[in-house]
C-alpha cells in the first residue's frame, strides 16, 4: 500500500512531495518492480521470451527467482510512501487536494471489491471444495483447504482496512 501511494504521488501535478530527480527514480523503481513481475510470470507473460535470451539469464531455471528483484523494489517504493508522508503530512499544516479524495476514494474502493470478493467467495465455499475434490485433492483434504482459504481472504481485508485507514 505504500509503495503504491509513493507511485502516485510522483504523478501529483500540484504539492508533489518529490523532486525531479527523486521523481525519476520512483518511476525507475515503479518500472523494474512491473519488470520483475511479468519476468516472474516466465512464459506466461510475453516478457520472459525476451529476458531468456540475455547471457546468463538463460541459466535460471525458476522464473519466479524474479521475484527477489521485485520485493527489493517494493520496499524502496515503501520507502518513498513513507516519505511522501512525511514530507505532506508531518511537517507542516496540511491542505488537502484532489490527490488525497481521490486516493481515499480509490483505497475504499479497492477495500470494497476485496470485501466483495470475500462474500463471494464465502459463499461459493460448496464450489470450491467441489473443484478441488475433482482436481487432485482428497474428500477430506479439500474442505479443510476451502476454509483455509478464505480465512486467508478475510484476513487480507482486515489487515488490508487497517493499513488503509491508518494511511488515509
């Protein structure tokens, strides 16, 4: 979430908390996290074919490897959120602008799909176990798998609102 709201603040037009060289450099983060992303999907995104040829790129037999690159860049993209709120928010009075409706509007919304999801799926938790039963998994195993799972889910929304409220 953080990474993400220093993303966005770099595009600010008015009260950007970056310079441009500062801007730079999130867009260049921004740019090698998406990289390291579509490199870790490996042949299921166009990019890996490309990559693959490069001199000992060819000697990395799990694409999902990329994702080390991708976590480093997620955290100076943190890094920069982090910043970003300082530098809007902490040190002086605060006027609010169209980033931060938007951002509100934008986080809420994403927390509402997600809550969506989850009833969702909830409710379809008959069709999961149905799924995973004719796909592999025991009649004893796929239950206790469909559950799992949407306890996962439940808990990204609530970890999901807490971070959003405490960044809003």
């Amino acid at each position: 979430l953080l990474a993400f709201f220093g993303l966005f603040n770099s595009w600010r037009k008015l009260n950007c908390p970056y310079s441009k060289n500062e801007r730079r450099m999130v867009w260049f983060w921004g740019i090698a996290a998406l990289v390291s992303l579509m490199a870790s999907w490996g042949r299921y995104a166009g990019l890996y074919q490309f990559i693959y040829h490069l001199p000992f790129i060819s000697n990395i037999r799990s694409p999902i490897k990329f994702l080390h690159p991708l976590n480093i860049c997620l955290i100076i993209l943190s890094g920069y959120g982090l910043e970003a709120l300082y530098r809007g928010y902490m040190r002086g009075a605060v006027s609010r602008t169209g980033f931060e409706k938007k951002w509100t509007i934008g986080t809420v919304g994403v927390l509402g799909a997600s809550i969506l999801g989850l009833l969702i799926l909830s409710s379809n938790k008959g069709d999961l176990t149905h799924y995973l039963e004719h796909n592999g998994f025991s009649a004893e195993l796929a239950p206790q798998m469909a559950a799992f799972c949407i306890k996962e889910v439940f808990f990204f929304v609530i970890f999901f609102a807490a971070s959003a409220g405490v960044v809003i």
